[in-house]
C-alpha cells in the first residue's frame, strides 16, 4: 500500500465492537490468493469454513491451523506473495483472569 489519491479515495475507518467469543480474522490476499501446483487459489471460502469450523480454538492454535492448510493447498508451489495475518478475539474476562 501506499498514501496516493485513489488510497486516500478507498480508505473508510470502521468502529465496530467484537461480542465475547467474536473474532476478527484481517489478512492480505496473499493468504486467500495462494496458489497450489494446479494454479488454483486457496479462496476465501476455504479460509472462512477454516475459522468456522474452528471457532472453540484459541487464535494461536487458530493461527498454526491456518498456516498448516496452506502450506498442505500450496504443496511444492513457491509462495508468491506475502503472507500476513492477525486474529482478534474477544474472551470472557471472568474465564481468563481478566485479560480481553
């Protein structure tokens, strides 16, 4: 990214607040763009049944899941983009010693 006009044009902050137990799930496309040896992307179907089905994990095991799948979809196919991803997630303070 960088600051040009059409940047400048695009960019709209958001507020929202994450519910207890929501999560926030942020990445660039060179996770929902990677690319196996058949040249199809990983999508971003894929990557959200991945967070669905995996709601109960923590973000770092989440994290790792995620990795894990796209190092198996991408097989023997150099990454071709950067991989960057951030998981948010709300907890239930009561439960985890009063850390959100």
């Amino acid at each position: 990214m960088n600051y040009t006009e059409l940047f400048s044009e695009k960019l709209v902050e958001e507020k929202f607040i994450l519910n207890e137990g929501e999560s926030l799930v942020l990445f660039t496309d060179g996770v929902n763009e990677m690319k196996n040896e058949l040249m199809k992307d990983f999508g971003t179907e894929r990557l959200k049944s991945i967070v669905s089905s995996n709601e109960d994990i923590g973000m770092n095991e989440l994290a790792l899941k995620i990795i894990s799948d796209l190092t198996e979809f991408a097989g023997t196919k150099p990454q071709h983009d950067d991989i960057t991803l951030m998981i948010l997630k709300r907890n239930n303070p009561e439960k985890n010693n009063g850390r959100i």
